[in-house]
C-alpha cells in the first residue's frame, strides 16, 4: 500500500534533485519556489564489506536508450553507446553500469543528463563546468563542432550552471546569473532564439536574467522564472506547448496566466509540471492516457492529473508518466506495453496507479519507456523498470521488467600492473596485491599477496599508477599518495600523502619518477632525474614536485624508464629524457633532452601517448586513429598507419591496443603469455585477445596485462611470479583471468 507520513521509518527531507524524463527535474519541500537542487554529493555507508557498487546515487537521468546517474561524484552510465553516449570511450553498450570518463572531475559531478544519444554532466569545485559527449551531429554537444565524441569534452569552464536539461538533439541551461542557453538542433525553434538555425555553441535565449529551471522534450522546451511563470517554445504539433494552439513557437510562449509552477518536465510530445498546492498538471498527446485525466483526449492547455496525492515531482517519457509524493510514493500513468508502469501488469492506466518500491523513494526518473528510482534507504539503492532493449534498466540483461529491478554489482573503474597491481572499486575503494618489496602494496607489511587487499579504508580513490618499487594514488579532488620506496625517495609502508601546489586529475610514474596534470593543466614532476626525464632543464633529482615549463594545455601525460611524454591541447607530442635509442622522437638520438621537445618521427596531431622502457606507442586523432610507435618498440612493430584504434598501452616489450568495437589486440614478447592469445609465441603484429567487444580498457606490466570489461569485471594474464594477477595462486596465465570475487 501506499506509505503515509505517519508510517515512514525515517523522514524524507525532499531537497529531491529528481532527473526526469528528457530533462533535470528538481524537488524542493512544497509548497516553496522551485530552484535547482545542486545538492551534496551522498555517501555510501559504511559496511564490513564494500557495498554493491555503484551506489549512494545523487542524481538520475533517463534518455530514450541510455541511463545516466552520479554515484558518489563519479558519472556511471548503461545502455545503448552507438554514438559513445556511455562516455566510456567506447561504442560498445552495457546492460550494467559502466564508469563513464570523467575520473577527471570525480568526486565534484553534481548532475548528468541524458538526451536521445548524448549526455552532459555539471562540475562544482575547482573544475567547475559543463562536460558533454556522444552524438553531435546537430551540435547538441556545444563544444563548436559536430564531431561525436566518446568521452567527455568541455563546453564551458569556470561558468556556473545552476540547472540543465538534454533534449532529443539539443541541451539547454540556465546560468547562476539566471540567463538561458540552448544549443543544437533547432528545426522547430526548440532553441528559442528566434529561429530554426541549428547552433553548435551555447545561444542566448533572450535577454531574460530571472529563468530558474530548464527542461527538454523530443524537440520542445519548457522553463520557469522567478515569477512562477511556465514558458514553452519549439515544437507544438500534438500541443505540447500548452498555449492553446498547435502552432510552433521559436521564441518563448507563456502557458496560460497562472504562477506557481514548479518543476516542469517536458516529455517527447507531452508536458507536465507540478504547481506549488502539489498538484500535476499535464498537457500535449494523450493517446496511452499519459496525461492522467482518465481519458485519452490529447489537450491544448494544462488540465490536472486525477489523483488526490500531494507531489513533489513529475517525470514525462515518451507515452507515460510518473510522478513522486512528498512522502516517497511513486505513481506511474500512461502507456504500459513494455511494463514502464511498474505494476506487474502490461495495462495500460489513464489514472496513476502507485508502484511497489521496497522503500520509500528519493528520486525518479523516465526515459523513452523505462522508469527508474533511487530508493531513500541509506544505501541510496537504484530501481529501473520497463523496456530494456539496451541494457538500460541496467539490471544485467536486455528482457523488459514489469517490476522494479534493483541495479547494482560489484564492479573495477581503474588498473594498474607489474609486479604488483592495484585496482580501484566503484564504491571508491583500493585493493592491491602481489609483490610487497618496500611495502609497495600500502598495506602496513612487505608480505607479499596473491589476492586483492584492501587498503585502508578511504572511498575516495580515483586513480593509480604502479612501478617496481612504488605506488602512488589520487584522491578526493586530485590530492597525491604514494608509498613504498617513492620518488620522494623515501620508503613508507602505507599511503602517505604528498604536499603538492595543486590537485591533480591524472598520474604517471616508473623507475621512480613521477608525473601529473593538475586541474589548470599544468605538468608537474618529481623524482629520479639523471637523464633530464622530470624535464625542468636539469639533471637534478627532484624529491618534490616542480612545475615543467609554463604551459597550460597538457591533456595527457606517460612516464617511461628514463624519459617521459606527454600531449597538448593541440594534438602535439613532446618527449624529453634519455634519448640513446631515439625514444624522444625527435629525429635524432641527442643523449637526452632536458625540457619537452616535440615528437617529429609522426605527424599529429596525437590523442594519448603511453611510454614504455626505452620507446612509445601514440594513438593519432583526438578521439580515434592508427597506433604508431618509435623508439625500442615490442617486436618491432611501428604500426600500420591504418587500423583505428580508440585507446593505446605499452609496457617494455609488448603494447595492447583497444578498437572502437571494444575488441583488444596485443603484440610482442610473449614468454609468461601476456599477450593474452592461449600462447607463448611472440606476436610481431596485433593479434586479437579472445573474442570479446567490451574491453573498456587495458593496463600492462613488465610481463603482465590486466583489463576491464564492460561491466567492470577484472581480468588479468602473463607472469604472475608473485601472485600479481590475484587468483590466488602463482601460476602464469595465457589467456585473461576473471579475478575471484571478493568475500
């Protein structure tokens, strides 16, 4: 039955920061004004075990294919990635929550919306911003381009966005100065700015300083101002601007005369909005009872949805609609053929009907006909139902739920290998294992483990990088830790952390130096320096990090034995340090270089670049391209210039390399079978490793591999001396090992 207050165990304080339907739906306590909740990232409790990961979810989204959400500050996102919408770096989809590529902004994502086949997601600390990918074919991206995009991309930096909203093929938000802004299609005049031109760049809507919230629909728009007045624009064909007409509108159109509207949401071809007496109101097609009046009458101007309930919030798909009560109920109406009602029938409802959940319910969201909640329990658990054609009730299959599902597993977001190897959990969690000389493994001892080991207790790992001797990590908003003998170079046996001028987004080290990008993009190194690889001009070993030259464009960064490189803004390369077998690239082979100088042996421009002992391996293109290499490469092998791959690793004499598909191919030395291919034959060209195409990325040792897939699940194969490839046991590996699961 449906809860009451009196009956709720727990009070549900609704600051909701609800995801709805095409667009953000925020709650606040009726019966105030709405604004935009950008409220604090939740927590996952504390357990004697980590907890199913992803968990504590802040922020939900529904697109018409995919699911999006923030879990503990980190973006995850599952369904269908044919344009790279997962943001993930792949095309590849996921019937499971993959962590999306935006380790840079963890923990500091606010909020993440979905459109038709992109996504977009906010950041609120020192990284503060909007962030987009997958399709852009119309410019729904904004980043000026119509390129897609695979993993997240800028739009905007140091701009507040105080509310944000993914259309079909266009994104709006509003701008803590209370401006409006849309971008992308605009055939219908969805944009708003007067007319049908598509713009690849955040547009004006007006002069307006007082919208508060945004929301978009298949190719309409809907927003609120400070007034309580509810504006639509674009599209009008089934009514679904609630004017009183069916007429297109490319500027904004009042809705009728009334103020207290609240939170709006803008379906495919219908509207609904809650008011400030907490009530739904709802206007547009009909034709499944979407609108809730009991008929199936599409309407011209809003009517009010026939139940007595006091909502909170609202969330309009594509032939149905669900709505939240101020004490946690979640009611659904409308079209139920794939069971996105959630009431174990197949029935079709032209009033809301209440749905089952196990708690009472925090947030919701709808996409095109499936529906998701996260529940208020203090695990902040997620439940999707309905169609799942995609994966995108993220329950692990593709058959449709008729009842709400529980999403969530056990799941690996980073890896790093060698002797040892470390790996980062979705609940933020670090565990090492393997060889422990100078307590590299963080864990207190020098005893070596040959199953994961959790170490410590924090829950805000989100990066970490491996060499012989050491181990360094980022937490929190980019603060550094490393342990073991370190390029400090001093020995601690548990992770201790390292004053650093700024915070760091990515990490790099070998042979006992290390490198970062901070949140500026500025480089910073430290540690061993005898053939100029920290790159300030000196041969100087450097226990402290220093700042390497004054340029703030550096995207990427990869530390080899003695020489390091990186990669700019601008798709050049630069390499400096020990250049005995030309591994800098420059076309000679100077003893070394003490500053960056720019790779010459290819042209650019170059998306990443990974360095191994004594050569490279680069990816060309921003986002995909053919792999080259120079300098002492595994077997020889300089690329083809031909095949594309999406993402490249080298380690000292083999290399993987990830397809867009999602399939892996290896090459090289093959002794401890770290290629992967069931041998010990070397490899002088990319042999594909088994025959999956959801490798979502690899990382490689001295002589060993590991990887993860889709769903997030390990694995690991090659030399495993000291029990680096965490199955418990110290035999080699030739094909990839799925890690046990943990206890």
């Amino acid at each position: 039955m449906p809860r009451s207050a009196s009956t709720m165990k727990r009070t549900l304080c609704l600051v909701v920061s609800t995801l709805l339907g095409f667009g953000p739906v925020a709650a606040g306590p009726l019966p105030a004004a709405a604004t935009t909740e950008l409220g604090a990232t939740a927590t996952a409790a504390a357990t004697t075990e980590p907890p199913l990961t992803p968990t504590a979810w802040s922020e939900l989204e529904g697109g018409p294919g995919h699911t999006c959400g923030v879990s503990r500050g980190g973006v995850w996102c599952w369904g269908d990635n044919a344009s790279g919408q997962l943001g993930n770096g792949t095309l590849t989809g996921s019937v499971r929550p993959v962590y999306s590529d935006v380790i840079f902004l963890y923990p500091s994502v606010t909020k993440v919306v979905a459109g038709r086949m992109h996504s977009c997601a906010l950041a609120m600390d020192a990284r503060i911003g909007l962030y987009c990918w997958g399709n852009n074919a119309y410019g729904q991206l904004g980043d000026g381009t119509a390129t897609q995009r695979t993993r997240p991309v800028m739009i905007t930096a140091g701009v507040t966005w105080t509310s944000l909203a993914a259309g079909d093929w266009h994104t709006c938000g509003v701008r803590s100065d209370g401006t409006l802004w849309c971008w992308g299609y605009n055939g219908y005049g969805e944009l708003g700015d007067g007319t049908r031109v598509n713009r690849t760049t955040p547009t004006q809507v007006g002069t307006g300083t007082t919208w508060v919230t945004v929301r978009a629909g298949g190719w309409h728009t809907c927003a609120t101002r400070t007034d309580g007045t509810l504006w639509c624009w674009g599209r009008n064909n089934t009514a679904q601007l609630g004017d009183g007409t069916t007429t297109d509108r490319v500027t904004p159109g009042q809705v009728g005369t009334a103020t207290g509207w609240v939170n709006p949401s803008a379906g495919f071809q219908h509207t609904c909005a809650t008011r400030t007496d907490a009530s739904i109101w709802c206007w547009g097609w009909n034709g499944s009872g979407q609108l809730g009046d009991t008929t199936s009458v599409t309407r011209t101007t809003p009517v009010r949805v026939a139940s007595p309930v006091a909502f909170a919030t609202v969330a309009a798909g594509y032939r149905h609609t669900c709505g939240l009560d101020t004490v946690g109920n979640v009611y659904c109406w409308g079209n139920n053929s794939v069971g996105q009602l959630g009431d174990g029938t197949l029935t079709t409802r032209l009033a809301p009907v209440w749905v089952n959940l196990p708690y009472p319910a925090a947030r919701l969201a709808t996409g095109f006909d499936h529906t998701c909640a996260v529940d208020a329990s203090t695990n902040a658990s997620l439940w999707c139902w309905g169609f799942n054609g995609s994966g995108q009730s993220g329950d692990g299959t593709t058959g449709n739920l008729s009842t709400p599902t529980r999403v969530g597993q056990h799941v690996w977001v980073r890896v790093s290998t060698g002797d040892h190897t470390c790996a980062i959990r979705g609940d933020g969690s670090l565990w090492c294992w393997g060889e422990n000389v100078y307590g590299k493994l963080g864990d207190g001892t020098t005893t070596t483990r040959l199953v994961p080991t959790r170490i410590g207790s924090a829950t805000d790992w989100r990066a970490v990088a491996t060499d012989t001797t050491s181990t360094c990590g980022l937490r929190g908003v980019g603060t550094v830790w490393c342990w073991g003998y370190n390029a400090t170079f001093q020995t601690y046996y548990t992770p201790t952390q390292v004053t650093m001028p700024a915070h760091l987004v990515s990490i790099t080290m070998d042979n006992v130096h290390v490198c970062g990008i901070d949140v500026n993009q500025w480089l910073w190194c430290w540690g061993g320096n005898s053939a100029g690889e920290i790159g300030d001009g000196t041969t100087i070993n450097r226990p402290a990090p220093v700042r390497i030259g004054t340029d703030a464009d550096w995207i990427g960064v990869s530390a080899g034995a003695l020489h390091t490189c990186g990669v700019r803004g601008d798709g050049s390369a630069w390499c400096w340090g020990d250049n005995i077998y030309g591994q800098l690239g420059d076309l000679t082979t100077v003893f070394n270089r003490k500053t960056p100088t720019r790779v010459l042996v290819y042209p650019g421009p170059f998306g990443e670049v990974s360095s191994s002992q004594d050569g490279n391996c680069a990816r060309q293109g921003s986002v995909t391209g053919p792999v080259v290499c120079w300098g002492v490469v595994p077997a020889g092998y300089h690329g083809d210039g031909v095949t594309i791959y999406a993402e490249v690793d080298a380690d000292f004499n083999h290399a993987c390399a990830r397809k867009p598909a999602g399939t892996l191919w290896c090459w090289g030395s093959n002794t401890f079978g770290q290629i992967g291919d069931g041998t010990t034959v070397a490899r002088g060209t990319p042999v594909q490793v088994g025959t999956g195409t959801d490798w979502v990325t690899a990382a490689l040792g001295a002589l060993t591999s590991c990887g993860i897939r889709g769903p997030g699940a390990l694995y690991c194969w090659g030399n495993n001396d000291f029990g680096q490839l965490g199955d418990g046991t110290t035999t080699n590996r030739l094909v990839p090992t799925l890690l046990p699961a943990l206890p």
